[in-house]
C-alpha cells in the first residue's frame, strides 16, 4: 500500500448506497494486493492499527486484515468445533443453522458498527471468508448494505510454493489441500453472487488493465488510477517460478475458476462423499495420493451365493480364513456342485475400507460389464473412479457388493468364482474420487452449455450485426474526434507561434530599451568629456597670451617676416574664434541641461509639497468629518431625549402654534425656550460646552 491503508473515514465513498466488498481467496494468494488497489480505490478496509501486525508476520508489508476479524471468524470455526490452522473444516450452506445465525449475527453487527459506524464503502479480507461466507453475506445484508465479492485467483501451484515458504511448519499435503479446498469452497459459496474474478498473475503482469476493470466494477471510474496502479509491482511475484508440479486436474482449477466453468458442484460432491462415507470430520488426506494397505492377517473373504427368490444365508457361502497378504490379491471360491446362483455377494473384509474389484472370473471366463451386475452393496458406490472394475467402499466392519451372475450359471459340475480385489484406506480415495468429480463435471458442462446455446444463435448472430454497425458508427466518429483533435493541435500551434512573436518582440524592446539607456549614458559622458576640453583650451589660451607677449617684445626682430608672420596670426586668430565659439555653444549647452534638471527637481519638489498639502487637507477633512459625526451623533441624543421627554409631548399643541409665529419672533422665543430647557437641565451643561467647542474647531478647520 503507499502507505495509505487507512483513505479517510468518509461516508460519501459510494454515495447514498451502502456496499461492503468481500475479499476471497486462499492464504497467499494475492488478497492483500487486491486489497491495497481496492484501499486506493477508496474502499475502506478498517483502522491500519487494528491489521494484522507485519512485524509478527515479516512475508507482509500490510495484510488489510482486522485482527479482530480474524479472532471473530476463529470463534465461529470454534462452533463447529474446529480451528483454521488445522484446515479440517468442509462446510455447506445447511451446516449455516438459525442457531449459528442467532448466537453469531449479533456480534457480527457489533463488530461492523464499531469498526465502521456509517461508513458506506467498506472492505473485509480474511481466508477463512471462503468457508463462512453464509454467515458475513447475511450479517452485511442485515445493516443494509449491498454485498459484493473479489475472488483473488493465483496458480495454485504458486499458492502452494509461497504457502511452503511462509509457513515452514505446514507439511506439503497441507498446503495442496487448504489451497485446492479454499478454491472449491468459494466456487460453492460465491456461485449467483455478485462477484469479480481478478487474476493475481495479470494483476502483476498488467496492473494498468487489471486496476482499470476494478475501477469500472467498483463504479470508481472517474477516480486517477495511478496511486491504485503504483502499489503493483514485480517484486510481488515471489513464487511463480520453479514451483513443484501439482496434478493436472489441480492445476486447471484456476483457469475453470476464471473461465466461469467452476460451479458449486465439485465441492458439494466432495463434501456429500466424505459425510456418506463417514469421514466429514477428517478430510485431511484429501489430497493424498492412493496409498495401498494390504489385509490384515485377521480378515478374511467370504462369498455368498442365493437364487432370485432366496435370501441369503452362512450356509450357502465359502470363506477364505487363511491370511491374505498384499496390496491386491486373487481369490478363488469353489461353490458346491448342483448350485446354480443367480446372485452372488462379495464380503472382502471384516473391516471398513475402500475396495477395488478389479475382476471377475467364473470358471476361468471373465465376467464383462461388473459396473451393469451390481445390484446392491454397503454403503457406498464409487462409480466415478475409473473404467476398470468397480470401486466400492464401507465405513463399517461388513462391506460388501451383490452382483447378478444368473447368465454365468453352469449346469454340469462345480462352480467356480475368482475375483481380483484391493483395499485401501477411506481416506487415500478421495483425491481420485475429486478428481473425477472434476471430470464429471466438465462433462457436465459442456453437455448443458451446448445444449443452451443452440436456441441463442439466432440471437447472438442479430446481436452480432447490430454491434457491427455500431462499432462503424463509432469508427466513423473515432475519425471525426481525430481530425477535430487534429485541428486543435493546429490551432495550439499557432497560438504557441503567436507567444513565441509576442515574446521575441518583448525582447527586441527591452533591447532596444537597454541601447536607449546607454546613448544616454555615452551622451552624458561626452558632455563631461567636452566641459575638460573647455578648461584645456582656456589653459591653452593663456599660454597663447603669453606667447603673444613673447612676440611684441620680438616684434622689432621679426618685423622683416612681419607679414608672413602677421597672415599666419591672422588665420590663427581666426581658428581660435571658431574655437572658442564652438567651446561656448558647448558650454552653454551644459549649462542649459544643468539648468533643466533644476527645473525638473523644483517641479518634483512641488508636486511633493501639493501631495503633503493635499494629505494634510485629507486629515483635517477626516476629523471634521469625526467631529461632524459627533456633532449629528449628540443632536440626534438630545432630540430622542427631547422627544422622550414629558414636557415634548405635553407642548404638541403649542408647538403647532409656534410653527405659524414668523421667522424672526419664532427664533427668539425659541432660544428663550432653549435657554429654560438649559436652565432646567444643568447637569448637561459640560456636555453641551464640549460639543460647542467641538463645533467652533470644526469651523476653523473648514475656514482654513
């Protein structure tokens, strides 16, 4: 599991309907991973600290199995007087008495309650459910919830070699039969449930397709499979290989459990066997290949012979008294001259056993057809085991088998009857006995399904049509969604193209941006270059001046070159000029931009002093707004109390005089009457003086 054994005790796992999901299957056979995807799934399995410990049981890393289950089922098992480790318990639905129902179904519903109180979507996992089934269907449909089942299905070789693993104390024999027993009860028990038959191996093999078909079952679709795909993997299969080979009939049991072709019948013959032969309480050879025992030297045969309209008698019979050694062993009985049986009766033994009359002689001619001759016997015919001769078998001390012979009878001398017979235990038969049970019922099957196919074809072959042309209509629509997809594909494309330009465009911007930035920045940087190259040349100019100095001192020397010289002043004169009103265009220029960024930071400066202004006219207009309040607040108070007060409502009348006196008469004679309410009122007075001071500053700060 993740990890998350225990999803949330909600009640809206599977909406207003309650469903329980029972989990079956034999011990290691992949139950607890079926559970983990059912837990992901949303089915809640109970409290995760109530589950079997994995710290006891190491092979496990979560069982999903509520210990208290497990006591509660043990208890149940304990009723028949049995216990699940010794795996000798084969029920049937009648064993499920109104007795059991009314002692366990109680505790059951206690158990359910407690555990899950109003849970709706619940799992129970435990192998003993193969066998007590019966009593958890009718303890769930009780409380209301609707039952449902997941059969884990795994080789049973696989079970068989894991189970060998795990529990090292168990012999072989054990694990073939509460593996094989375990399968066959739950065919019994679970046929007309409604049930999910879920291959553990392709479960392993293909988790997504297995955990999508339990998801559609479960009616959990819509949910993200990938947490109930994640608990699968490889590592699960432990067991798969280098298993040691079962009997076919053993093996093909998984695959008929899938197929749907393994029904109720094999389990409940079995069963029936076992309680006809005396031994429901030990089936623990089961599985047991035969295993031959030879006669004591104690027993001994006897043959009994009548006519048809006779009974018999001791003293129409021969006894073979001498010991018989040996698995199988022939037997000759001479019967008198001048009798002519048309009955004979076969005692091999003077104890219980199973029988093996392989055949029959009669003076030295084999005697065809044994199965068709035989006409009684005690107690029990196993005709399934075989074609050669017949089985019989007797679970007391006087086993026996009538055979009719009346067409063997010779007229002339004595009677001679041989017969080739084995014996063998009760239990080492039942292993062939299930086997052929297993084959019978294939048979079986294959005769009804044959038999109920035939008025369906018709049927099936409309049927067949009609799902064609739906799957062309759905074919059709299939291309149809293709190329709608395929246009949304484009159209994404293009969209994706259109992000592409906005975002290179946004690029160029930012680049363009970023080059806008730094010419500003050479700008300046020229500028400060050209304010040196002005103080360069003022320097230069003074060295100028003092050169020219030097020349009127030497003017009297130079006065022969004097017009070379004074052409050659005059153009320098001149460049100089150029220069200089280069220079001061610069500068002037410097100038204007230094100017300009003073003008710029006074316009910031004001626009931060209209914004302080502004927030301060702000807050004085908030507090007024205060004042303001309190002011209405205080009017409204004294109006109530005027209006409450006694003398308000006795002068009603007066106050509509009042209303038809002029303006300026009904002003004085309401501050007189302002002024007695004052007067009779005193103790308001600090109130009053503080809502007039409140008043005046109100003013003021509206003034300003």
């Amino acid at each position: 599991m993740s990890k998350h054994a225990h999803q949330g005790r909600s009640a809206e796992s599977a909406g207003s309907e309650k469903v329980a999901v029972l989990v079956a299957g034999a011990p290691r056979s992949g139950t607890s991973a079926v559970s983990n995807v059912l837990s992901e799934l949303g089915v809640d399995f109970g409290k995760p600290e109530g589950f079997v410990d994995p710290a006891t049981h190491t092979h496990n890393p979560i069982f999903f199995e509520l210990a208290s289950l497990n006591a509660l089922n043990e208890e149940v098992l304990g009723w028949f007087g049995h216990n699940y480790a010794d795996f000798d318990f084969l029920p049937l639905q009648q064993d499920f008495t109104e007795d059991l129902f009314a002692h366990f179904l109680p505790r059951c519903a206690a158990f359910l309650r407690e555990e899950f109180g109003e849970v709706r979507l619940i799992g129970l996992k435990d192998p003993r459910f193969c066998f007590l089934m019966p009593l958890w269907q009718r303890a769930l449909t009780e409380l209301g919830y609707r039952v449902r089942h997941v059969w884990a299905l795994r080789t049973l070789e696989a079970v068989v070699a894991s189970n060998e693993r795990v529990n090292v104390s168990w012999a072989r024999n054990h694990n073939i039969r509460i593996a094989t027993l375990s399968m066959l009860a739950a065919a019994y028990f679970l046929d007309g449930t409604d049930c999910l038959r879920l291959d553990y191996d392709r479960l392993l093999a293909e988790p997504k397709d297995s955990v999508r078909k339990v998801s559609t079952w479960l009616g959990s679709a819509g949910k993200d499979l990938r947490m109930a795909e994640g608990v699968i993997n490889g590592s699960l299969r432990k067991f798969n290989h280098h298993a040691e080979a079962l009997p076919d009939w053993v093996s093909t049991l998984r695959d008929d459990a899938l197929g749907g072709t393994l029904g109720p019948g094999r389990y409940a013959d079995l069963v029936t066997s076992l309680r006809d032969l005396g031994i429901s309480s030990s089936p623990r050879a089961v599985l047991l290949q035969p295993t031959a025992t030879s006669l004591a030297s104690q027993d001994f045969a006897q043959l009994f012979w009548r006519d048809a309209d006779a009974n018999y008698d001791p003293a129409r019979s021969v006894s073979l008294h001498e010991a018989v050694q040996g698995t199988s062993c022939a037997m000759s009985f001479q019967i008198p001259e001048g009798v002519h049986p048309a009955f004979l009766r076969f005692d091999p033994s003077n104890a219980a056993g199973a029988f093996h009359l392989r055949e029959l002689l009669v003076n030295g001619n084999a005697v065809a057809d044994i199965r068709d001759r035989v006409r009684g016997v005690n107690r029990y015919v196993l005709g399934q085991l075989g074609n050669e001769g017949i089985w019989f078998a007797s679970n007391d001390e006087d086993p026996w088998i009538e055979l009719e012979v009346k067409d063997q009878a010779t007229r002339n001398g004595p009677m001679t009857v041989q017969l080739s017979c084995e014996r063998r235990p009760l239990e080492s038969v039942l292993s062939a006995l299930l086997a052929s049970v297993s084959d019978d019922f294939q048979q079986h099957v294959h005769a009804s399904v044959t038999s109920s196919l035939a008025p369906v074809v018709g049927q099936l072959s409309s049927i067949h049509d009609g799902l064609l042309g739906r799957v062309e209509t759905l074919q059709a629509r299939g291309g149809e969604l293709e190329q709608a997809l395929a246009t949304a594909r484009e159209h994404e494309s293009k969209l994706q193209q259109t992000v592409d330009a906005l975002q290179a465009h946004g690029a160029q911007l930012e680049s363009k941006l970023v080059e806008q930035r730094e010419s500003e920045a050479t700008a300046l940087r020229e500028a400060f270059l050209l304010s040196a190259k002005l103080v360069k040349i003022q320097e230069q100019l003074d060295a100028a001046n003092g050169r020219s100095a030097d020349l009127e001192a030497r003017h009297a020397e130079l006065e022969a070159q004097n017009t070379e010289s004074q052409s050659r002043i005059a153009q320098l004169e001149s460049k100089l000029v150029e220069r200089r009103e280069s220079e001061t265009r610069a500068l002037w220029e410097a100038f204007w931009l230094s100017a300009k960024s003073v003008q710029v930071r006074e316009q910031l400066d004001s626009v931060q002093g209209r914004l302080a202004e502004l927030e301060g006219r702000h807050a004085a207009l908030t507090e007024q707004l205060c004042n303001q309040q309190t002011f209405n607040s205080t009017l409204q108070a004294e109006l109530a109390e005027i209006k409450s007060s006694t003398l308000w409502r006795a002068l009603v009348r007066m106050r509509g005089v009042l209303l038809k006196i002029p303006r300026g008469p009904s002003l004085l004679l309401r501050r007189g009457m302002k002024l007695t309410w004052w007067v009779l009122t005193p103790w308001r007075m600090p109130a009053r003086i503080r809502f007039m001071r409140a008043r005046t500053r109100a003013g003021r700060g509206s003034d300003r």
